[in-house]
C-alpha cells in the first residue's frame, strides 16, 4: 500500500493553473499533490551573442527553490554565490525538454525565457516544471500568434514529464517525497505528445532494477503522461481564451 493510498497508476491530484501573473507573457502555477511550482514565459527581442544572424530562436530556462520549500529553510543560492550542480542539472533537463518540441526557425530571432520556482516541494519538482513549463511557454506563443507578431506557431507537440519508481518492490507512478526517499529504483520520463522520448532518467538506488520492472515504469509513465497532455490542452485552450 501507498502512502497516499494511491493505486500504482494513479497520479497524484494535478492541477494547471494559468494567468497568475499578469506580467509575463505565459504564466502556469502547477500543482502535483502538495509540490507547487511557478512557471513563467518570458519573451526577448534578441538572442544570446553566439545565435545571433541566425536566423532562429532560443528556448532557455532557469530553476530555483524558495528558502521555505522544504521542512527546513535552505539558504537562496544568489546569497551563496552559485548555483548548485542539482539546480544546473534541473534547469538544462527543463530547456532541452522544451526546445525538443519548438521549430526555432519559425520562432525567429527571438528568446523564450522559462523562470521555474518552486514554492513547495514534496517530490517530483523537476516533472512538475517541465509539465507547467510547457503551459506557459505555449501561452506566451500563442498569443504572439494571435497578435500577428508570428505567422506561425511554432510549438511542434507538447511535453510533459513524470516520476516513476520501485517503491516497496512495486512500480509506481508520480512518487511524492515520503516514496522518493524509500525507493528501491527512481525514474523520471519527459515524452513528447506523439509519444517520442525526449530523456530518461533511471536510478537504482537500493538495489538494481530488472528489464521486467523498467519496462512496467515505462508503460507507468506513459499513462501518466497522457493524462497530463490532456490536463495540459485544457488549460492552454482556457489562456488563450482569457
């Protein structure tokens, strides 16, 4: 049994919430059970240096944990000096996820910058962004679209990520923090609405994991992901409404 008393296919309640912040041009507060992540799309008129007379667009993202988004208060690491190699690993996983699915070129010589803070972690945080990343990326661009700024659109799929693991001797979907730090295998999947892999990442923590147990986490993740593009359809329809 779960913690949460989730069965193993069950995803914890996942909710996508856009227009949070009326500044950015896409914005998606996501929520996976109690982890909590801020996701903002900021769009630049220009390229780094090394991109420039291109031609083409750049998808970039940043990530961070707010002091009080675990159980004990983490110091901010701009007071430290540096990022740590968690928060590098994070925020290059959420920019190539999201570049995977962008025709650059259609994007023009333009930058989409993606800000993910977490306000509250319980596991999966690095998931989380990539899902609501999505979102807001998707929001900002289409409206660029609809203001005639872009002639065409240049999100080529969606992506979505998860958290599969060997919890207990069982593959589960979506582990939250309690699973997490037990768990025997852990995995993250970033997959593409056509149903291509972007990344997968898989560790055997306690124990190594069999084909058998990698390939029930694999078909986990698939089902998570598509409730997920579906979670993300409806939320990307309802900003672009507003």
């Amino acid at each position: 049994m779960r913690p949460s008393d989730r069965t193993p296919e069950q995803l914890r309640a996942v909710t996508l919430e856009t227009g949070v912040n009326r500044y950015a041009e896409g914005s998606c507060l996501v929520t996976f059970g109690h982890t909590k992540v801020l996701c903002l799309a900021s769009v630049e008129d220009k390229v780094p240096g090394w991109m420039r007379n291109t031609g083409q667009g750049w998808v970039t993202a940043e990530y961070g944990m707010l002091p009080r988004a675990t159980h004990t208060r983490g110091r901010r690491e701009a007071a430290a000096g540096k990022q740590s190699g968690r928060t590098q690993e994070i925020q290059r996983l959420i920019g190539r996820s999201l570049r995977a699915v962008v025709d650059l070129k259609a994007l023009g010589e333009r930058q989409v910058v993606i800000d993910c803070d977490v306000i509250q972690a319980d596991g999966g945080t690095r998931t989380a962004s990539i899902t609501g990343a999505w979102v807001a990326m998707a929001t900002a661009l289409g409206h660029l679209v609809s203001e005639g700024v872009l002639k065409t659109n240049p999100i080529l799929d969606q992506v979505a990520a998860v958290s599969c693991g060997v919890f207990e001797n069982e593959p589960v979907l979506d582990l939250d923090y309690e699973e997490d730090s037990n768990a025997e295998a852990d995995s993250n999947y970033v997959l593409t609405g056509s149903g291509t892999i972007v990344e997968i990442q898989a560790t055997g923590e306690k124990r190594g994991f069999s084909r058998a147990e990698f390939d029930r986490l694999f078909q986990l993740a698939e089902i998570g992901c598509a409730e997920l593009f579906v979670k993300q359809k409806a939320a990307l329809e309802a900003a672009l409404k507003a």
